[in-house]
C-alpha cells in the first residue's frame, strides 16, 4: 500500500515538472524551404525567463538552424485586455543566415505603472513578401512589480527536487524490501561472454566507427551517430554534445526512431514536438518511411544527418 502511495505521488510531480517544461519550451512555424523558426522571450541578460520584473527587458528572440526571410506583425497583449492591444511591429523583416536572432525592434520594457499578471506577445509570421500567413504564436509571460529577489523558490526547481526526492523514497524502499524479503545470493560466477549488451548511440568522431556499426549518422563537424542494433530511437540527449542548447532543445526527448526490417532500413517520427524531414520532407504523423544511403535526415529543421549504411543487419 505505501509503495502505491509513493508512486503515485511520484507520477503526478513528474506530469506537473513534465508540463511545466512544455509550457516554456519555444514556440515554432515552419518556414516555406521545411525548416523550423523557433520564437521564445529572454531578458535584457540574455537569459531565457517567463517572468519579468520592473527593469527587465523583455526580448523576442528567433532561431532556425537554416538562412530565412520573413516578416512579422507583433502586438503586446495585456492581462485580461485591462488595455488595448499595443502593436510592437507591422510587417518587419525578420532575415538570418541561421542562428539566433534578436530584432532590436521587438525588444520592450514595462513599468510599475503597468498591470501586473499573465502578458501575450502575439507574433503573426509572413513569408518573405508579406502575402501568406505562415503562422501565429503567442509567447506568454507573467509581470510583476515585486523585486526577483522576494522569490526565493522557483516552482520548476521545487518540483524537480521533489521528483528526485521521489525517486531516493522509492530506491530506499525497493532496497529495504529486497534486503528483507530475500537471501543473499551467492557470487556469480561472470564470464566474459555473459557480459551484458548496453545499447546505446555512440558518438565519434569521423575515421573511428567501431566494427559493430550496422549503419550510421553522418553529422555537422565530422561527428557520426553509430547504429550498432536493428532499432534505435534518437533523442535530445545524443545531439547536447555538438549542438548549440538554442538548437538541441527543439528535439524532443525521444524524437525519431531508425529500424532495419524485411532487408530495407526505415525512419519513423516518434510523435515529436518540431517533427522530423526526410530529404525536406515532414514525415511526422506518416508512419515509417524508408531511408537509403545518402537520405538526409533532420530532426527539428536544426541539423542535417546523411544516412550510411555500413553493412548487412541480420
């Protein structure tokens, strides 16, 4: 009965800590050559916040992993519409080569005299000549006259120290029960051949694959993904160690999959938030589609990953 208890304690921290990462993580549009344009709000520090003080800049900032023109409108919605909607730019063009970019032009500040409560800045995207709607965004923020300092907790670390609180509650238990409820086994005898298989993507550098490779991941920067089983999931984590975090962070936990079935290799979408293209293509929502040597792979829009076979999967 403690056991349920724990773990349903244990699940409704991890859903709360779960939507609040949902709830901050950028918002995007998908720009007419298949890439993603990511919109989110920094502070006049650079640093990425939804919460804004008396002082604070609030800064619209952009991404895409590829060049982009377009144009925006952008209107600073009040709480509660306690004031007429406030029109930040109308028909601005917004260009990069790739990157994140700052437009000086939707950069504002609010004053005590301002409402506190919960902000909208509705961003409406136009392609590059201004004659077809894109998309529409609204970055939420909250404002208050109240010194950052007064708030000494921050709701996400509360509950991510709760999650891990948890998890050390559930460990101890598990251990304590296995210690009472069981003998203590004997040494096993180990050999080599017994060792267990830790599958895992391996990054390396080009020139080093390791002879188990079945296929592979060609990457920016001479980096290579190893495939080294007949199924791979592919998430955030294996594209931290060579991606900007702006970028790596559009590429949901588990994003995408490659499997290899009835001699043909395939990519799947596993529901992803920014989806997946395959040579420019967006197969979220399709289903496996499948991948030959040479493909080009992008999860996100942020990077571009050429497809190796590098031999037969049995």
């Amino acid at each position: 009965m403690l056991m349920r208890k724990v773990l349903s304690v244990f699940v409704i921290s991890i859903l709360i800590l779960l939507l609040a990462i949902a709830y901050a993580q950028p918002k995007s549009v998908q720009l007419p050559n298949g890439s993603l344009l990511s919109m989110w709000l920094k502070n006049h520090k650079g640093e990425d916040t939804n919460e804004f003080h008396p002082g604070d800049s609030v800064v619209v900032t952009f991404y895409s992993g590829s060049a982009y023109e377009v144009k925006v409108d952008a209107w600073l919605i009040y709480p509660e519409n306690k004031l007429p909607m406030r029109q930040l730019a109308d028909k601005l063009t917004i260009s990069s080569t790739g990157g994140e970019t700052r437009p000086p032009e939707l950069e504002f500040q609010l004053s005590s005299s301002d409402p506190e409560g919960t902000y909208a800045v509705r961003i409406r995207v136009y392609n590059e000549y201004g004659n077809r709607t894109l998309g529409e965004v609204d970055l939420i923020f909250t404002f208050t006259t109240k010194s950052g300092n007064e708030f000494l907790f921050d709701p996400f670390l509360i509950v991510a120290v709760a999650a891990i609180a948890m998890v050390a509650v559930i460990l101890v238990i598990l251990v304590l029960r296995k210690t009472r409820l069981s003998r203590p086994p004997a040494a096993p005898e180990v050999s080599v051949t017994e060792a267990p298989q830790v599958e895992e993507t391996v990054v390396a550098d080009r020139g080093t694959i390791p002879l188990i490779a079945l296929a592979k991941l060609e990457g920016p920067g001479g980096k290579e993904l190893i495939i080294a089983d007949v199924e791979r999931v592919f998430g955030r984590s294996d594209f931290e160690q060579f991606l900007p975090w702006d970028a790596a962070r559009t590429i949901s936990r588990r994003h995408f999959r490659i499997f290899y079935r009835a001699g043909r290799w395939y990519v799947e979408d596993l529901n992803s938030t920014n989806g997946t293209m395959v040579n420019g293509e967006d197969i979220r929502g399709k289903g496996p589609r499948p991948v030959k040597d040479g493909d080009v792979i992008s999860p996100a829009g942020v990077v571009n990953l050429v497809f190796r076979e590098m031999g037969p999967a049995e």
